[in-house]
C-alpha cells in the first residue's frame, strides 16, 4: 500500500460528544470563585474562550465554593465521566446507524482521574455492550492521548476487517482543579473544560463499505517527543494541596510551535505531499497561545483553524477529547470533497506532538 492509498485503510466512520448541563461563561466563574486578584482576571478574560461545561463544587454556607477532597474529586470523575462517555457514545452510535452489540473493541482515554476498573470496563457493565467486547484503557498520557489511542485502535480495526471499535475520550478537567488563587492553578482553572467524545472506527471488510466516501481514511500516524521539555506539561501530586494537579509551563506554546514544521515533515515523509497540499486542519485546542504558535510556525491561515478556536471558545480546552470535538465541527460542515486530505495534531506532555494523515 502506498502512503495514500486509501483501499485497506480504517476509517472514521462516525463521531459523537457531550459536555455537562452546566456551563459558564468566563466572567461568570470569576464571580462564582470570588476572584478579585486583577491579574487572575485578566488571565480568564483574555483567554479567547468565552464559556466552558464544568462540573463545580457545591456552595457552602457563606456561598464560598466548597474544597473537595481527592476522593471526592476521584467519585467526582467516575459519576461525571460515566455520564458523559455514555452520552457521546449514543451520540456517535446514533449517527452511523449502528447499535451498542455491533461494538467488538473499545479503547477509553482519560487523563483526568484515576480508577480501577477503567472507563471501558464501567462502560460495558453499565450500558450492556457484549461482553466479549476487547477493551483498552489509556490513562494519564494527557492531551496528545487521544491521537495515540486513535493509533492504536486504527491497528486493531485493520486486523479485525468489518468489526467496529470505538475510541472514547472522557475528560472531566473540573475533578483535576485546585482552588487557591495562585497563578499555577489559575492558569488550569483558566483553560480546561469537562467533555467526552467518541469516534467509531472501521476497515472495509465483511460486506462493509467502512463509512462511505465521507469518512476519512487513516493513512499514517506519527509522533515527535521534545525531551529537553519532559517536565513543561504535567499531572502529578501537589504536598503542599494535598492532592493531584496540572502544571503547564508558560514556555510550552513556543516549544510546540518550535517542533511544529518537524513533526509534519515526519508524517509527510515519502508521501510527496507538502504542507500546502493539505485541506483541512483538525488542530488540538491547547489554549490561544498554543494555537496561534503552531498556526504561525507551519504557515496557517486562521480559516485553517477556525474549529480548532471555535471549540476552544465555546467549550475551553477538553484535553484528549479536544481534536473530535474539532474534527465533529468539520465533518458536519459539508466542507469536504473526496479526495481531500487532512491532518489531524494534538499536543501534550512528554512534551509532545502526534499527528495523523487523512483522506477523504
């Protein structure tokens, strides 16, 4: 197979998301979090997102938000990224004409909590897919992960020809926050967004057309990993807090940006294909910065992103999830034509850019 032929390629065959009821606008949540410090404000104002799904802790009795402890915050993740990736499932299901018993693989992503059994096993006993179905659980690879796991479900969907699996992404960034006024948390608590997304995934197969010609196919993945910035996006545990938190380094958009133009050479390698032959962008939304460091380093145009700061404006920074959300907007657009090729990016820690090529 050459490195844009289509024929035995898996496909996108399908997409669906779900945010909580709950959202709020930036300036909302300062009010609600009682944020008088100008500079935090400024950080929330500033963002280019204007409202974002969140699951908030309860009002105590002076109103204040109430501090929820880890385990809290861990119960927190499991009920709300239950809801949610059953919700985006339905929605992705619902859009291809398939049913839960059709499902043969599920791969679950989540960076934002930690539990055992994992979301694809919770996911099975509670919404009755067979349970035969294999699973696979990706846990704390942060923002790039649903690109990695999308990889990886790619493989088994070309080994398993006419099956369907589903990649879902579950992401509940308000079970990850820290509230204390400092600039470090602000700066999460500024950005993240709860959501879930889901994608089936299929290779032609079986009396099986993979999706049609609308869904694209998966051509190649490929990775780039920046060791000099192992530390500049991370997950880990906070003493002084008593429990997990971000940290996102204020040099990462420049670092992205920096390794953007390698990282698209490498998965452009021996296709014949330059930057300026691809269509269509399904960009992660890591934040305004982020964004606007990898559009200006390979030559962008803001149309060109235009999903990518749309979902950042509506819904924040989803972390894994983010692409679909993106790549959704897109598929529903009525933008692309046969033939089209795309490419899809994230970003996250390690640090870390992963990409894949598609055609239509």
């Amino acid at each position: 197979m050459t490195p844009t032929d289509t024929g035995a390629a898996a496909r996108l065959a399908g997409v669906g998301t779900a945010v909580p009821d709950t959202s709020y606008t930036q300036r909302e949540l300062l009010d609600l979090l009682a944020v008088t410090d100008p500079r935090v404000r400024s950080l929330f104002l500033n963002s280019a997102i204007e409202r974002r799904a969140l699951t908030l802790p309860a009002a105590g009795p002076d109103g204040s938000r109430v501090v929820e402890s880890q385990g809290e915050l861990l119960r927190k993740h499991t009920r709300q990224g239950l809801r949610l990736g059953r919700r985006a499932i339905e929605n992705c299901l619902a859009g291809t004409g398939a049913r839960l018993s059709d499902v043969r693989h599920l791969c679950c992503v989540t960076s934002t909590g930690f539990l055992t059994p994992g979301f694809s096993a919770l996911l099975i006993k509670e919404m009755g897919i067979d349970v035969g179905c294999s699973r696979l659980d990706v846990v704390g690879m942060g923002c790039n992960a649903g690109l990695n796991a999308l990889g990886a479900v790619t493989g088994w969907a070309r080994t398993h020809p006419g099956e369907l699996a589903l990649l879902v992404c579950v992401e509940v960034c308000s079970a990850a926050y820290v509230f204390d006024g400092t600039m470090r948390s602000s700066v999460v608590n500024s950005l993240f967004g709860d959501g879930a997304a889901a994608v089936a995934v299929t290779a032609p197969g079986g009396g099986q057309d993979a999706g049609g010609a609308l869904s694209p196919a998966l051509l190649r993945f490929s990775s780039r990993i920046i060791p000099a910035a192992v530390d500049a996006m991370r997950y880990d545990w906070d003493e002084g807090h008593g429990r997990f938190s971000f940290w996102l380094d204020p040099q990462i958009p420049y670092v992205v940006g920096a390794h953007a133009e390698g990282a698209l050479e490498r998965l452009l390698h021996g296709t014949g294909l330059l930057a300026s032959d691809i269509d269509h962008w399904v960009v992660h939304s890591g934040g305004k910065k982020v964004v606007d460091s990898v559009r200006v380093n390979l030559g962008l145009t803001r149309h060109d992103v235009r999903h990518t700061t749309g979902v950042l404006r509506d819904h924040g920074n989803l972390s894994s999830g983010s692409f679909l959300f993106s790549y959704q907007r897109l598929a529903s657009e009525g933008s692309v034509r046969p033939g089209d090729l795309g490419v899809l990016m994230t970003m996250g820690p390690g640090s870390t850019i992963e990409m894949a090529l598609a055609r239509w």
